[in-house]
C-alpha cells in the first residue's frame, strides 16, 4: 500500500486516515455508542488505515482514551496517531499555546493515549499573544526528547504559517479544504508545496455533503444535520451547486462500480496537493465502505472531470 511522508519527518503513513471525532466526540456530535468507537478502529487498522487523526476536543480527551484502550491490542509501531491541543481547561478553554502549556497539553496527551510518543501532533488553534516560532520551537524540544515525532499547525492563517515555519521546522498543516472549499487555501498550499510540508484537509466529506446522500430536495434537512452546523455560512445556492457537482460524480462512480464517498476520497488521494485525506466514521460499515477508495484509481481525465466540476468553488 503506498505510504507517504510526513513533511520532513521520518513519519510515513497510508494515503488514507481516519478522522475520530465521533469516536467519544460526545461534545460534537449527538447519540454516539462508544462501543461503535472502539469497534471502528479496530476495522480501520483490519482495512489498513493506519492514521487515526484525533485532538483534547474531541470528547475533551474522551476520543484519545478510546485510542488509547485500543492501541494496548495492537503493535504501537503499526500505528500512527495524531492529536492536536490548544484549548486550556484551565482557563475557560481558552486558545494556548505557550511553551508551559504546550508541555502540559503533550503530557497529558500520552497519558491518554497510553503511548509513550505521539506520531504528529499539533497546535489545533493559534492563540493571540505567543509568536508562532516561539511555539514550533517548544514543540520542536518536545520531539528531541523523543515524545513527538512529526511537529503540526491547524486553523492557522497563511501568515501564521509562515511565522510557525521561520526555521524549517514545520512538518504538517490541517485546514478545512474540499471540492466546495477550495478557493481560500489556494496560496496556502503553493507555499507548503514549496517549503515541503505536508498537508491534512479536515472536512473532506464537507459533513457529508459530498457522500451523495442529499438531493436538491434536502436544504432543510441538510442545514439542520450536526454537519450542516459546522459547516457554518455555506448557503443554499452553493449546496445547489454542490449537489449538480455530486451528480457528475456519480456517472464516474458508476462507472468504476464505486460509492460517490469512495470517489471523492480517490480524487483527494489522487491531488499532489494533499498528503493523507482523514474522512470520519461513525460506524464499522462507513469505515469499510471508505477503505474501499484504496482499490479506485481515477485516470488524469477522470480527475480533471471532477476537478471541472466544482470549479466555481
């Protein structure tokens, strides 16, 4: 299967994660079973997703125990986790990342996950007040003690970026990125192609937008789903639009006897813009559904249709 590397590091991993915000993400989502949690992993890795993608928010720090639990059954070196902090519980959750912090969230991180090192982690969110390189270079310490292995930023700007990698020591990136979500990150991604530092897209189903379950017929009932929330000032003319692209997708599905999911998933994996694309699951059937885009290579053409297909995004 093919691995990949992360940024500069001597991380690899499979084309395809797995995001674990339902995984004990009982803050997120609603009517989440643990036990579909745990079962789910255990798929992902039967399936060779290898990447399992998790953070303190997600259940605040419920999802990384549940890791935790399930990497006791299992060959620590045939896994690679990646969580991310930011949020301090100590001070009403909010955004930190100064150097104390930062030792404490990892810390606590491991103890979670029950592992004596963490394969990426990163700063879920920029604070205000502590300058980005000031914070990679903590972060950088940590992984020479051995703790960390792969140094990472998410939801940070351009410019943020750029401050965090001022001595090259930044290896990763998380940000929103989709087909309907392409346009803001466009100089971003040039610059981390440029500075070799790969690049993780959260919210590559767009909440589900993208799975080929909603018709034109469902704004309603698509807006008021989990994911319609968190997808925030996404309008009703654009999930038109988005459903019209999600139809052309399909005749290529069909084509290849695959699930639209699937489709979308292999066009991700076939972008050189994008190092390992994480869809999220809730149960064990959606997790060996989406392993299935392992087996789909879409040709340059097939590619290209799809990209044609949301360029108004």
């Amino acid at each position: 299967m093919e691995q990949v590397r992360i940024g500069k590091s001597e991380v690899y991993t499979t084309k395809l994660g797995l995001g674990t915000n339902k995984v004990g993400g009982h803050n997120l989502f609603n009517n989440l079973n643990e036990q579909d949690g745990y079962d789910l992993l255990r798929a992902a890795l039967d399936q060779g997703i290898n990447l399992w993608d998790t953070a303190y928010m997600y259940g605040l720090g419920r999802s990384e125990e549940i890791i935790g639990d399930v990497l006791q059954d299992y060959d620590r070196s045939k896994v690679i986790i990646a969580t991310k902090a930011a949020q301090d519980k100590s001070q009403d959750m909010a955004i930190n990342n100064s150097a104390a912090f930062i030792r404490q969230a990892v810390d606590d991180a491991l103890r979670r996950l029950k592992t004596d090192y963490i394969d990426i982690f990163y700063l879920h969110y920029p604070d205000e007040t502590t300058p980005k390189d000031e914070a990679i270079e903590t972060l950088d310490e940590i992984r020479k003690a051995g703790k960390i292995r792969a140094i990472g930023v998410s939801n940070f700007s351009l410019s943020q970026i750029k401050e965090a990698n001022k001595n090259g020591k930044l290896d990763i990136v998380e940000d929103q990125y989709s087909l309907v979500h392409r346009a803001p990150v466009q100089a971003e991604l040039k610059y981390l192609q440029e500075q070799n530092i790969s690049f993780v897209p959260f919210f590559p189903l767009a909440s589900g937008l993208l799975t080929g379950k909603y018709g034109l017929a469902d704004w309603d009932k698509f807006k008021n789903t989990d994911g319609g929330q968190m997808l925030g000032d996404f309008s009703q003319d654009q999930y038109e639009q988005a459903i019209r692209g999600i139809d052309g997708v399909r005749q290529i599905a069909d084509q290849h006897q695959a699930t639209v999911t699937q489709t979308v998933l292999a066009w991700y994996m076939a972008n050189p813009a994008i190092s390992v694309v994480i869809p999220g699951a809730r149960n064990v059937k959606q997790v060996e559904s989406n392993a299935g885009a392992l087996q789909l290579k879409l040709s340059p053409d097939e590619y290209q249709q799809i990209d044609d297909l949301f360029s108004n995004f």
